[in-house]
C-alpha cells in the first residue's frame, strides 16, 4: 500500500513534516514497515484542504493532531 504526503509549501507550512513523523513512527510501531510504503509528494492541486494524504490514490486531509485517527481508520485495515 502506498501513503504520500503532500510536500509542497502550502502543506508544508500546515504540518507536513510532523505528520510524515507521526506515520512513520506509527508505522514502525504496528510493525507495517514491508506492507506500507511511505512517500512524499509535491503540490497534489487542493492546497486549501492540504495537509494532503493520498491512501492508494484516495485523498484524505490530515493534520498533525488527527494523524492518529487516520491512521487507524485509514492506514492499518488497509494494510492488514
């Protein structure tokens, strides 16, 4: 499964950075390493709902302090 974050500079500027920490963290931790891969992505063309989040294509608006919730209702059954 591929997971890009937006890194272009109106997604950058609304957290980015932290969420890519927070997923890989997250990652690491529920041992999804070889089932998901992380990746960044520049301008994904809805900069006013950035941070944007792309599951397999699906897009998502995250931010840093609801990258949690997405994770585990996005990423992990997914990935399972």
């Amino acid at each position: 499964m591929k997971v890009a974050i937006c890194i272009g500079s109106s997604c950058h500027l609304k957290g980015a950075r932290q969420i890519i920490e927070q997923l890989q963290t997250m990652i690491a931790e529920n041992n999804l390493t070889d089932k998901v891969e992380l990746c960044g992505a520049f301008c994904m063309k809805n900069c006013v709902n950035g941070v944007n989040v792309t599951v397999n294509d699906e897009m998502f608006s995250v931010t840093p302090e609801d990258v949690k919730s997405f994770f585990e209702k996005e990423v992990v059954p997914r990935a399972l």
